[in-house]
C-alpha cells in the first residue's frame, strides 16, 4: 500500500462539524460569494478536515517550502481576509469561529 503525504501552510479557519459530505455546500457557497475564499481538505485517511482559506502553501514529502514568518505576519490583506472569511462562515452557518490564522496541518492518503 502505498501512502500520499502533503503539508500545508494556509490563512484561514477550521469549519466545525463539516466534511467531504458537505463540500458541495461549502463549494456552491463560496462560488456564490466569489470574495476570494477557498477551501482545503486535509486529514488522515477519509477523516478529512474542512478548512476556509484566502492563501495556502503546500509541500510533499520531500520537498522543502522556505517562508519568512514576518512577511506572513505583516500581510496587508489580512484585514481583508479576515473579513471574506468571516463572511463566508456566516454564509455557511458558523457564527461562532475563532480569528482566522496561519496554521499548519497535513494531509495523509492511500
């Protein structure tokens, strides 16, 4: 069996109680939105976590992603972000999400 590994860096928020069931929701939303939000799936196996973004990074196994923290840090969208994500959660129905961030997490498949 062979298994699939990729990280990602990205700026936005975790979807509570949302998976690949419902990515068809979560796509027609953010079409219709059109603010420059997107989404990423990431997890282990088929437990996949839904994830609002406006800027993602990815790196293989590997494979190696140099990024400066400060230029992440000072983003002068990040205002902007903040808000096409608080909007497109809204517009999902999650009123109660935490600030939008950079995190990091990673995706493993078979």
């Amino acid at each position: 069996m062979r298994f699939y590994s990729t990280a990602y860096l990205a700026y936005g928020i975790q979807i509570p109680d949302t998976d690949n069931h419902d990515i068809y929701k979560v796509e027609n939303t953010l079409q219709t939105l059109n603010n420059g939000v997107g989404y990423l799936t990431a997890g282990r196996f088929g437990n996949d976590r839904v994830y609002l973004t406006t800027e993602c990074h990815s790196a293989d196994a590997g494979e190696y992603l140099a990024l400066v923290p400060e230029i992440l840090a000072n983003r002068p969208e990040l205002a902007t972000w903040d808000a096409a994500l608080k909007a497109a959660a809204e517009a999902l129905g999650h009123t109660d999400t935490p600030a939008p961030h950079w995190f990091l997490t990673a995706d493993l498949d078979n």
